[in-house]
C-alpha cells in the first residue's frame, strides 16, 4: 500500500476483526471499497454535469449512504467487543473526517456568494451555510420546497442534504447501538426492525409525499443500516456448511457481477418520480452485493481496486463538496445551463480542489498528533462560520453592513417576496372568508385578494399563478371595479375539489359579471384528466360560467424562458450580463398546442373571448423580459409589479368592455 492511501485508508475503512472468520470479515485495508466509493461520487458528478449522458447518476448518493453504514458500524461494532466504545471519541473521529474539507468549502462559498450574489440570493446561502454547518441542511431545504422556490441549480450547497441525514443518522445511531449492547441485544434484531420501519416510511412516503420522502431522516435510515446489516453479519459466521458456500469463490463473483449489473441498470433507468421509494433497492442491494462479495471477488479485486478508482474513492468527499457549488455558481452566472465546456471545466476544477483539500487540509487535521486539540478547534471553527451565515442571512444578505458586491442594473422587482408582500398592503383578503382560508400562502401571505374591501366582486381572475400575477396591473386600470383572482396549483376544471368552492361562489354571485380564465397553460397540460383535452376540459368550465350569465374571457401567455432573469438584471463580478430573451420562433412553437386549444374553444362558443397577452412582450423576432430599462418578470414566467402593471394597461385597452 502506498504513501498516499495507506494513512486514511486504515483509518476510514473499518473491517470486522480477526475472531470473526467470516466470508464477509476482512482484516486489512479493502481498495475495492475506495473503488465503490469512487464509483459513487463519479455518478453523482457526472449526473450534476451532463444529465443527458447519465440519466440516474443521483443514486451514487445511497451507494454512499451503504458505504457509510457499512464501514462506521464496522467500527461501532470493533469498539464495543473490545470494551473501548466511547461517544466522544466517536464524534471527535467523525469531527476530524468531515469538518476540515467541508469548513473549506462553506468558507469558499460564503466569498464567492458576497462577490456574486444579490441580498435576497446571500441571504438564502447565508442560511444555509448555518445549516450546513449544524447538519441540518436536508431539514431546511424540505422546509423551503414549494411552487415559487428558486431552482435547485441555483443553490450551492443543495447537496448537503445528504451529509444532513448521514450525521443524523450518526448522532442516534451509535446510542441505539450501545444501548441494545448493555441490554445484550442482537445487533442484528435492532438492526432490522428499524430497517423495516424506515423502509415501510419510504414506500409509504413515495406516494404521498415526495418531498418529505427524499428529504427526511426517518425515510432514508434504512440506506445506512444496509451496510449496518452487512457489518453486522460479518461479525458471527454462519453454519459451516453455509459459510463454505459463501466463501466460494464462484458464489462470490456471482455476487459481485449482480452488484455491478443492479448499479449500471439503476444509474441509467431509476426515475426521480417516487424516489427513493421502492426503486432505491437497486443501488443499495447492488452496493450490499459488492461489499459482501469481500475483496477477493473478480469484480472487487479486478476492477473496484482499481488504483485511478481508488484514488477518486480517497478523495470521494471533498469532490463531492466541491463539484455542486462549482457547477452552481456557473448556472447563476450564465442564467441558465452553462455550455457543455463550461461544466467539464468546473469538474475538472472540483477534482483540483478536492485532492488540494484531501491533502492539505483534510489529512493534515486528521491525522498526527493532538486529536482532540484539533476536534476542539473544529468545532470552534464551525460554530464561527455556522455564526457567520446565520448573521449574513438575519441581516438581509449585507455583510458587515454592507451590501454584496454584485448590484442590481435594471429597475424592477426581484423575487416573489415584494410581489406577494405589496398588494397585500393596499388590497384586502378575498371573501367570502371560506375562499380565503383554503387559498394558497406564500410565506405567510394569503395569495387570494379582491381591490375593494366591502363592494361586491363584479370581476374575477380564475386560474393559477397565472392569474394571480394579473391582479395588481388590471386591478389599478379599473379602479372603478371589485376585481378579486381565486387560484389553486392546479387547472380551474370542473370537478377539481380543490376548485369545487370556487366554482360554487362564482357561478352563485349574480354580481360577478365577468370571468378572465387564464393559467400557465402549458404546465398544466400534465393535469388533464385522462381521456380528455386541454380545449374540452376548458370548453366545459368556460361554457358553464357563460352558462350562468357571465361574460367569459380566455388570455394566452406571457412567454415563458429558460433561464433566470438575474442574467441581464444583475452584474456579477466581472462577468459580463447576458440579454433577457428568447427567439419568438421558439416561444410561440412552445405555446403554438396551447393557441390551437384556446382558439378552438372560442371557436366552438362565440360567447368566450380571447385576450391575447404574449405579442405584447415580443416583437418579429424575439420576446423579452425588458421594457424600456425595466424588468416585468420575477422569475422564468412570472410577472413582477411592473410587468403586471405593463401588461394589465394593454388588457384594458384592448378590451375596454372590461371598465
């Protein structure tokens, strides 16, 4: 073994000891799983690179949470039979392992955020350079998921989730684990009555709640007790003839062979819909697979042993801290996928960084002399730079009382808060009460008001967000109105609970007099009910409201874009801003389903009228974001205060009626 694996590789890699001869026990130093884990993170990298070219790659994450509990329980299980089990000796060597290459990265992120970012978007990393710093990262996230959240490719440290799980893992496992000791428990008993109820959380999860299934700890437990399964076996032998069996050699590489087929087939097949749900068994028993094979199996002692593998799987932690923020950073940059050349550069760059970390940061504070000095003064550390975020985010994203260095260019609003925030402060709550208290929130704001407070409603905006970000431009031109907007995430249909309410009210008020039914029409497509169309579901809920004696109206969309709106709003360093717009060949190809479906519905009943929107944002050859030096979206396909205001005088002057 050499210099530069001998060192972490003892260290790091925990087999299960001498008195237990088992076909799963090894004594010495096991490459192959250095190879396992650098096959883990090359998925993950090069998923987060060129998606197109490794559709499933995600799933090197429970290939590393099967490694984790595998080699960490193996080290539980070492100390506890040999007497010499002690939680702060655990956490000091957990501390020495992750805090020196992820203090380096957090620090890294926060100069790069307050060189880069805007308040809103500094205030945001600095909340989550605190959680990051006290392991909660997955917690935070899954409390910020929602329809206005930012993209994930826009938050650098998106990918601490995971190391937020694996140390709340860490923080009850070992207690579990030293408890049941004393009590004179079998390992494996606990083991698999929590591996059941985890797994039995995930399926359930899966299909109720995707997000809290990808997110919680009490969903993704059973990853690491896989690899604890597998440690724990490795600890008794099995009868005679069952372990001369499992020490065949051809039973071995059989194991190791379906280890590798399960890995290739979930990196290329697995979908995130319902993930990890049922599908996570493919990379984690392929990883149990690999790793019970043991070290002698063709494909471990051949392949995972690899020394170019093996050097990856040494520096498999700090490249996998540094490649997100990398390819992060470039996507807020850019304004949207950064060129193929732009991302092999930043792995290439990850690499550099992750082997300068391992060997100049990690190593040096993880091994020699003083190692409880040294766990001391990390902790230290990380409270400071924990500290240090928590203050950067409390402030609004200034540091020191000072704002980031990138500014904003363009006149307009940036973000959803001041959008939501600003009617609410010279409109009032939609009535009745009952329609108010199931509308949707965001943050706290109820996101269904009406311009007068006690009028009855005589026009009413009905659809999504679509709709929503229509009400302040037309509420203001037509002040002689009670204009209100019912919306839910989902298609005003008919027989959609969650606008049975709406419908109700609206076609019970003789008052309201007109109907603009609008919503981001090609986002919903997914939410036709089976068996039917865009043009008959719409038709159906349009003809009823003209039914009951309202004047109905359909509106287009605004274009829609796919990149972020910071790209021509915001200079970034010395990055240079890109245009905010789109080739009015594309959008209109985009929409081009959507038209012929609302054409068709004013077709078939005259008495529904179209308003058209989207020419207004574009000319012959493109569609913009920009009018005039001001911006009229606050993200890919929402309208800000000014571009509702832009777009709500053109409605009115265009149909006049409306007054």
């Amino acid at each position: 073994m050499n210099d530069t694996t001998s060192g972490l590789a003892r260290t790091a890699l925990a087999n299960a000891p001498a008195e237990a001869p088992t076909a799963l026990a090894h004594t010495s130093y096991r490459p192959d799983i250095d190879g396992l884990r650098g096959i883990a993170v090359s998925f993950v990298v090069a998923f987060h690179a060129f998606p197109a070219f490794i559709r499933s790659g995600f799933i090197g994450v429970d290939v590393f949470f099967v490694i984790s509990g595998f080699l960490i329980s193996g080290i539980l299980f070492n100390d506890l039979e040999r007497g010499s089990f002690s939680l702060v000796d655990f956490y000091a060597r957990r501390m020495r392992r992750i805090f020196p290459a992820l203090l380096a990265m957090l620090v890294a992120c926060l100069c790069w955020g307050i060189w880069l970012l805007l308040s809103h978007e500094l205030q945001q990393i600095g909340k989550h350079v605190a959680a990051g710093a006290g392991f909660v990262s997955n917690l935070v996230l899954w409390g910020e998921s929602g329809y206005f959240d930012n993209a994930g490719e826009t938050k650098p440290l998106l990918h601490l989730w995971s190391l937020g799980i694996e140390e709340q893992f860490y923080l009850v496992w070992p207690l579990m684990l030293g408890l049941a000791w004393r009590l004179r428990l079998d390992a494996r008993l606990v083991i698999v009555v929590v591996f059941t109820g985890s797994f039995w959380l995930n399926l359930r999860q899966s299909h109720v709640d995707v997000i809290a299934d990808f997110y919680s700890p009490q969903t993704r437990f059973w990853e690491l007790l896989a690899g604890a399964l597998v440690a724990s076996l490795a600890r008794r032998p099995p009868p005679a003839r069952l372990e001369r069996v499992l020490a065949a050699p051809g039973f071995r590489n059989a194991g190791s062979a379906l280890g590798v087929v399960l890995l290739l087939v979930s990196c290329w097949t697995t979908k995130k819909v319902h993930f990890p749900g049922l599908v996570a068994l493919g990379p984690v028993l392929g990883t149990v697979l690999l790793i019970a094979a043991g070290p002698q199996a063709w494909v471990n002692r051949v392949l995972l042993s690899n020394r170019i593998l093996v050097m990856v799987g040494l520096i498999s932690f700090p490249l996998y801290l540094w490649h997100w923020p990398l390819l992060s950073f470039a996507r807020v940059i850019v304004g949207e996928t950064p060129p193929a050349w732009v991302r092999a550069v930043a792995v290439v760059t990850a690499f550099a960084l992750a082997w300068a970390s391992w060997r100049w940061v990690e190593r040096p504070l993880r091994f020699g002399g003083r190692p409880g000095l040294k766990a001391v003064g990390l902790v230290i550390a990380m409270v400071l730079v924990g500290a240090a975020g928590w203050a950067l985010s409390a402030s609004g994203g200034r540091w020191f009382g000072h704002p980031p260095l990138a500014t904003q260019v363009l006149r307009g609003d940036i973000g959803h808060l001041e959008f939501h925030r600003w009617p609410l402060e010279r409109y009032t709550v939609c009535t009745p009460k009952a329609l108010a208290d199931q509308a949707p929130r965001w943050e706290g704001y109820v996101r269904c008001l009406q311009s007068k407070p006690s009028e009855p409603v005589d026009i009413v905006l009905l659809g999504d967000s679509h709709a929503e970000h229509l009400f302040i431009g037309l509420a203001e031109q037509l002040p002689t109105r009670n204009l209100a907007f019912y919306i839910q995430s989902a298609p005003p249909f008919v027989g959609r609970s969650d606008f049975d309410a709406i419908h109700a009210h609206v076609l019970a008020s003789p008052g309201i007099r007109s109907v603009v039914l609008t919503m981001f029409w090609t986002n919903r497509a997914s939410q036709v009910p089976a068996g039917s169309s865009m043009e008959e579901e719409t038709l159906r809920a349009a003809s009823r409201l003209a039914d009951a004696g309202k004047q109905v109206y359909l509106t287009d969309d605004v274009p829609s874009h796919d990149f972020d709106l910071q790209r021509c709003a915001v200079q970034r360093g010395p990055f240079p801003r890109l245009p905010c717009e789109t080739a009015r060949a594309a959008v209109d190809a985009r929409n081009a389903a959507m038209d012929a479906a609302l054409a068709d519905v004013v077709r078939r009943d005259p008495r529904i009228r179209l308003i058209h929107t989207r020419r207004h944002f574009c000319d012959a050859m493109r569609c913009s974001m920009v009018r005039g030096g001001d911006l009229l979206y606050r993200d890919s396909n929402h309208l800000n205060i000014l571009g509702s205001r832009f777009i709500g005088e053109r409605i009115v002057s265009e149909h006049p009626e409306l007054r």
